[in-house]
C-alpha cells in the first residue's frame, strides 16, 4: 500500500534514531494510511488516507 495520504498527500519521513552514546542511524516514521471506501466527485471509490484527514471530516465515507 502506498504510504501517502490521497487528500492531504502526508507521506513517510526520516530522521535518525538517536542512542544514549549519541550514535545515529536513519530510521522513517509512517503515516497512519487506511484504504476506505469514500465519495469522490459523486462516485464510490477506494483511496488511501491518513486517520487525521479521516477525523477531521475532510473524508466523506460511503456506506
């Protein structure tokens, strides 16, 4: 699954992880993407988003 959010397009970030001896090495912090049947253009169709675009209503889901 694609790990960017179709409305907001958030995607994955990197950053290093940081050890008690200051060591560093690259490691990525992942979106929440949920793949969710939703009204696009007066049609039902499947997109991935992330859970804050969900909870904030910018998502209109379709039953």
């Amino acid at each position: 699954m694609a790990n960017v959010c179709e409305v907001c397009a958030k995607g994955e970030m990197t950053g290093n992880n940081v050890s008690h001896s200051h060591l560093k090495t690259k490691r990525s912090w992942k979106p929440n993407i949920q793949r969710v049947r939703a009204m696009v253009d007066g049609e039902v169709k499947r997109i991935n988003v992330c859970t804050r675009c969900l909870r904030s209503g910018k998502v209109e889901r379709a039953i």
